[in-house]
C-alpha cells in the first residue's frame, strides 16, 4: 500500500480577509503557519513518509509544504520538492483583491455562487473550475506525479482549494456535479491510501 496526501496550504492573509485570491501571492497568517506545522505533525504520527512532494509555486502553498515536512520530520525532502505553476489555485480574473461580501453586494448573490461554484462559467477575466482541471492539473498529474504513486510511491502534493478540488475529480473520486460539496479545509492532510493503482479508503488526519 502507498499513500497519495493533498495538502491546502494553511489560513493566508486573504482567507483572513475574505478575499478573492487566485493568483495573488499572499503569505500565511500566524495561524496558517501553525496550520502547517500541525499538519507535519499529523503525518508524523501517521507514520507516513513521502519520497517526493509537489507544491505550487504560490508561496502559501510552498511555505505550507515546508513547514508540514520539517515537522513529520522529513526536511530532506524539502530540497527536491517540486514547484510549478499548473498547481497554482484557480484565477480569479477581475474578481482578485475583491472581497467578498462586497463582490455579493455588487454583482448579487447568484451571480456570485455561479462564478465560484459553477464547473464550466469562469469569473471575468479568469478560470473556471474545468480549466483548472483540464488545462493545468490534469497534464500535469499525469505527466509528472501519476507515474510515482502507479509506482507504490509515496507522495505529498501541497497545493490550493481549487487546484486539490481539481485533484478530486482527476482522481476520480468526485464528479463535476458532486465536486460543489467537497471542501477541503486549510492545513488538514487529506489520505488517499492505493493498492495496485486503485484508490481503496480516504479521509484527513
């Protein structure tokens, strides 16, 4: 049995703020920093121990993966995680910056829980969920990670709402009409236990 483990990155500065993120690169709060920390010890205890990790290149994510492998005792692994941009949280277009409440009182309710919540309608000027998917994540999990874990490799994959949502559906284990209940809450591991490939049990530490 080997382990795939997504990781949202700890409580950032605009999640305190209620903001609309995407591409910003914002840092963690001091919460968030111990949300990560909390999360390497959970992997600690877990026993688990990774033979590559994955991390966007937005320092919330990246930080988050530092910090969760210094505390499952696992800092080695900091030096040959990788970083890209096709993990990187949705873009939000002209919605960035926006808080939002105020984008609610601006735009409506409805118009609001379309461009967050919808699969295929993307804010002005930014991405939908789909694109995330089938743009970025998807070519990139299958050029570069699916190979290790089809390996029995064990690997860590510390990353943001949207893109780990992306994860969710490529993996197969949500759908475009399901994947609007599957939250994924920041600093908390999310196991994928495999066998053969095949996805047997998940759940977060």
């Amino acid at each position: 049995m080997n382990y795939l483990i997504l990781l949202r990155h700890g409580q950032s500065e605009w999640n305190l703020q209620n903001r609309f993120t995407g591409f910003k690169d914002v840092d963690l709060t001091e919460n968030g920093v111990e949300e990560a920390k909390s999360a390497g010890v959970k992997l600690k205890e877990a026993g688990i121990e990774f033979d590559q990790a994955f991390t966007s290149t937005l320092t919330r994510a990246n930080k988050t993966a530092k910090l969760a492998l210094e505390n499952a005792e696992q800092a080695d692994l900091i030096e040959t995680m990788i970083y890209h941009d096709d993990l990187r949280e949705r873009d939000y277009g002209d919605l960035t910056g926006l808080n939002k409440d105020e984008t609610r009182e601006k735009y409506g309710e409805e118009q609001v829980h379309i461009w967050r919540r919808s699969y295929d309608t993307p804010p002005p000027g930014g991405e939908c969920l789909q694109d995330v998917v089938e743009n970025r994540v998807r070519p990139y999990y299958e050029a570069n990670i699916k190979g290790l874990v089809d390996e029995g490799k064990n690997v860590l994959i510390a990353a943001h709402g949207n893109s780990l949502r992306a994860m969710l559906i490529i993996l197969g284990v949500e759908t475009p009409e399901s994947i609007n209940q599957a939250e994924i809450p920041t600093g908390q591991p999310l196991v994928f236990e495999i066998e053969n490939s095949a996805i047997k049990k998940r759940y977060f530490l």
